[in-house]
C-alpha cells in the first residue's frame, strides 16, 4: 500500500511537470489555433537560459527560473510574430501553421543541439535543495513538490484569469471568433502577443522544473514535453485548464502506475494508447464540454 | 552535360534518398489530396518496412516480392485504420496520425521477436538506383492518370467542399478512404525501398521526424499537385547537402528557415497548377479574359465529362 500511495504521489508529481507545460500549448490551440509543434523547443530553451544564468552569472536558482521563463516568453513572441502572424491573413488554416512551426522546431531544435553539443547538461548540484521530503510515510524530492505546487496554483490562477478578468474574457473571444472579438471592442493583436507569451513563458518554466527534477536539460526534453502534453491536452480537454490539468495528472500517475506494475518498456505506449483511444471515443476530450470552433 | 553528370555522381546516394523520400511525400499527398491532413505515412513505411525486413530474414524474399508485400501490408492497415480515422472531424485526424506514429514506435520497440527491438533489424541490399527510379516513375504515373480520372476530379471536389461533393453524389467517406488506401500502399513500398537502401531499420527510422518532413515536403513542393510532393522531397533532401559543403552545420537550420519562407510567401508550394493556368490565360488583359475564361470552362467542361 505504501509503495501504491508512493508511485500514485510521484504519478502526480510528473504528471503536475505535463499539465504546466499541456496549459500554453492547449491555450495556443484553443486561442489562435495553432497546434505548435515547436512548442517543446520553448521548454528546452527556457531551461537552457536557465542554465546559462546559472553558470555564467552565478544566479541563486529562483532568478535564474524567472530568467528563463521570461526568455522563454519573449522568444514564443519573437516565432509568433516571425512565424505565425504572416499566415494570419491568408487564412491557410491549421495547415500552414503546423508547417511553419515544424520549420522553426528544427531551427531552434538545431540551435538547442548546437549549445550542448548533442548531450544532455544539467543544473551544477547545489543549484537548488535535492533534500527528500518526508510526507508521512512517503517521500519526495524538493524539486517534485515545487511542481506539483507550481500546477495547482498557476492552474487555479489561469482559471481565475481566464474566467473572471476582462483579459481572459478577452482571449476566449478571440478563440472563439478573432473578428467578432475585435467588432466588440478586444485588441485582437495585444490578446495575441499576450497568449503566445503566455503559453511560451508557461513551457519555459515546464521546462525549468522538468530540467531540474530529472537532469535533463537538452533538445530531446522538449520533445517530450511536447508529446506529453499533447496527450495530456488531447485528454483533457481544449481551451480549459481544469481540464488539462486533470489530463496531465491522468497521464503522469498511468504512466507511473503502469511502469511499476505492468512494464516499464510499455511507459509510453499507456500514455499514447490513451490519447489514440481518448481522441476515437471522445474528441473533445474526457473532461471538456467545450466545442472547439476554430483552428 | 558533363557537369550534370559529375553532380549525379558526387549526388548519387543523395538522389536516391531523395526519390524514397519522395514516394513519402507522395503518400502523404495522397491523403491530403482529398482533405485527409495523415501523417500516418511514417506508419504505413514501417509496416512495409518490417514486413520486408522479416520476410527477406526469414524467407529469402526478393525486392520484387518485398515491394509486393509492403505494398499490401501498407494498403491493409491503412483501410484497418481508415475506419477509425475517418470518422473524426480534420483536426482530430491530423492529431491521431501524429499519435499513430508515436505508437508505433512503442510497439516497434517492444515486439522484438518481429521487429528486433530497439536494436533494429539489418537486411541486404537489393535495390539499385534504377529499381527506386522505377517504382517512383510507376507511382508517378497512377497519380498522373488518377489526377485525370473521375476519381482524382472526385478528389477534388472532397478538398474543396465536402458539403458540395456529397450534395453532388459523391461519397466523401468512400473517396477519402481509397486515398487512405492508396496512401498505405505507397507509404508501404516507400518503407521497403527505405529499408533496401538504408540495411537498418530501427525504431527511430520511420518516426515523428520522418512524417513531420514530408509533410513539409509536400507543402513545400505545392499540395495541389501530385508532381509537387517530389520536387519538395528531393528539394528538401538537396538543399542541406549542397548547403554542407559551404556551411558546415547550419544546412539544418537551411531547411527549417525555407519551410517557414516558403510557408509565408509562396504558401502554394513550388509546383502550383493555379499559377501556371493564370500564366497560359495571360494575366488580366482585359480584351482576352472572355476568351480565357471561355477556354477555361471549355477545358473544365472537358474534365467533368472525361
């Protein structure tokens, strides 16, 4: 019982690192439409300017974080402004932006293997507490409970933002149709930069925590995130984070679960086994009332 | 003449790769050509794949056989697949495909007794250059008599509108699954020729990279023309080899940069039929466009009744 309750906690644990990184991509999706296969590339980059605080200027690991998140931010601005924006008017639909992003994941993707020469860094120990928490019985590391602390709460304050702000009503208008929301009176282009710096920011700091709690700071982290997430917004649902919160927990703790009592070769094929059957039996997602309108 | 000669040489291997790539991208065009945005092509290439590599280990198939059979087992699971897919609105279909061959890789990598595991499988060599010339030229010309067909005017009209295409008695699920079909059976042989040429294939041969650039491939060369999804292969494999030779890691960078130039400024690809009619029919002289037009539905008229 006490190993199940450990493994479900660490479930949770990886699965918090998913949903923070499932929530940009998902509120790209649902906003403007792009399903950013890039995205992932934002959370190497996040963790690699991270990185660079830390080693170059010798930056405790909190400004270090926001260090990375911010440039993580600014360069989703700097691809949707490069990439996206352009397409907008041509109306090439979720097509030309899925080629345009496939296009700028190899470049940046390119320019992550250049910076760590093909292999995987990390933060230099001592970068941020490694100590294991007691929780009762069970134990995590530091670095776990930040994620799962840091899912709950920038899911609860999406929420809020996004349900009770003139921001967030703001961006669900322009989801739901970019032109009717300008008639009424919303600044279509700022609720653009604001969303692509958002969900970018958002994938840096996945990246940060995922970097942190496994090591793994390189080019093949940021695609798995972006598969992860994928899935996770898939099952959860489009355009609401409770529901890609509750997809992203769902992943990590099956992941976690079927590793530790199934096998550990079939890890992957749970999750994207459960995103295949998720996508033929319930599109929209397993906790999403939400139509998707627009892509 | 000499000097053609001299880069075909130097580019040979390249060519060659170009040309697999290029049924790749054919298989995904075919798909796309009636509206199914599929990346399963990297899925239907390491069924065709596999089935060749066990089949020539354990029975001594020839090439003939191995492209006879990857294209039957390609052809197979995608109608399995079809099934399923077709059902879903685009969007999901484009998201399935993708986790399609994220799946498959799992399963590559977790029957080894079929497929050699993470290990891979290696085979022997059969294929030369010509055979690859051949079987793209064959392939080549199905699209080009499909494209003129009632099948590929039928194909047609389930891109632009579907509502339209049914209200004109054509099935669009039908329609959609041949191109489903026909997708499979070319991404099958395209994975045996793939495997041929490559004497290793392993879990990462026909993977998420592998169906996310043919795609681009496609768009690059033009999506509303089967001769496109070659052109924007070979391009694609060309380009960061010529690049290498003057820029030594940055041919990578190369080919994403044109994706997204190409994306945003010549979002029809480079082969684009529509261009190229607006270029017989002269470009808006005022005094010719009756009889441009007239010649245009003359030619229209010609198609629907073919």
């Amino acid at each position: 019982m006490t190993l199940f309750l450990q493994q479900l906690l660490n479930g949770v644990a990886l699965g918090s690192t998913y949903a923070l990184f499932a929530f940009g991509f998902g509120l790209v999706f649902a906003t403007l439409g792009i399903l950013n296969i890039a995205h992932g590339m934002f959370a190497s980059w996040g963790a690699l300017i991270a990185l660079w605080g830390v080693d170059e200027y010798d930056l405790p690991f909190i400004p270090a974080v926001v260090v990375g998140v911010i440039g993580a931010g600014l360069l989703g601005v700097a691809v949707d402004r490069l990439a996206f924006n352009p397409l907008r008017k041509r109306g090439t639909g979720l097509l030309g932006t899925i080629i345009t992003s496939i296009g700028v994941a190899i470049i940046l993707g390119t320019l992550v293997d250049r910076f760590t020469g093909h292999r995987t860094k990390r933060y230099p120990s001592g970068t941020f507490s490694e100590d294991l928490v007691d929780i009762g019985s069970l134990n995590l590391q530091f670095i776990q409970i930040v994620n799962i602390i840091a899912a709950f709460t920038i899911a609860a304050g999406l929420y809020v933002v996004m349900r009770h702000t003139r921001m967030g009503a703001g961006i669900r208008a322009v989801g739901y149709d970019p032109d009717a929301a300008a008639i009424s009176g919303v600044n279509a282009g700022r609720v653009i930069l604001l969303t692509a710096f958002l969900a970018a920011a958002l994938a840096g700091f996945a990246g940060v925590l995922s970097g942190a709690a496994t090591s793994n700071i390189s080019r093949g982290m940021g695609d798995a995130l972006l598969f992860k997430g994928f899935a996770a917004v898939v099952v959860g649902g489009f355009g609401d984070v409770r529901g890609t919160l509750a997809g992203g927990l769902l992943i990590g703790v099956a992941e976690v679960m079927g590793a530790q009592y199934i096998s550990s070769s079939f890890r992957d094929a749970i999750t994207f086994g459960l995103l295949f059957a998720v996508l033929l039996v319930r599109p929209r997602g397993l906790f999403s009332e939400l139509e998707l309108k627009r892509a | 003449m000499i000097a053609f000669l001299d880069i075909f040489s130097d580019y040979r291997a390249t060519f060659t790769f170009g040309l697999i790539y290029g049924l790749f991208a054919l298989a995904t065009y075919a798909s796309l050509a009636t509206g199914v945005l599929s990346m399963a092509a990297a899925t239907f290439g390491a069924f065709g794949g596999f089935s060749y590599a066990r089949l020539q280990a354990d029975h001594d198939i020839g090439l003939l056989g191995g492209l006879v059979a990857g294209l039957l087992a390609g052809a197979a699971i995608a109608w399995i697949l079809s099934f399923v897919l077709l059902r879903l609105s685009s969007h999901y279909v484009a998201m399935a495909t993708i986790a399609l061959v994220l799946i498959t890789r799992v399963f590559v990598v977790n029957l080894p007794s079929l497929t050699g595991g993470p290990n891979g499988t290696g085979l022997v060599r059969q294929s030369t250059l010509w055979w690859v010339l051949g079987v793209t030229a064959v392939c080549l010309f199905v699209f080009w008599r499909l494209a003129n067909s009632r099948y590929g005017l039928a194909a047609t009209a389930v891109r632009e509108d579907p509502q339209a295409a049914s209200t004109l008695g054509v099935s669009v699920r039908h329609i959609q699954r041949v191109s489903l079909v026909l997708s499979g059976a070319i991404g099958g042989v395209a994975g045996v020729l793939m495997a041929d040429q490559l004497q290793f294939i392993g879990p990462n041969t026909f993977y998420i990279d592998l169906a996310f650039t043919m795609l681009a491939a496609v768009v690059l060369g033009g999506a509303y023309h089967w001769f496109g999804a070659i052109v924007g292969a070979i391009v694609f494999r060309f380009l960061p080899e010529i690049l290498s030779d003057y820029i030594d890691d940055g041919h990578e960078i190369a080919n994403g940069i044109l994706l997204v130039i190409i994306m945003i400024y010549l979002p029809r690809g480079i082969v684009d039929p529509r261009r190229r009619k607006q270029r017989e029919h002269g470009l808006g002289s005022k005094r010719k466009s009756a009889k441009a037009d007239a010649a245009l539905a003359h030619d229209q008229a010609e198609a629907v009744t073919s």
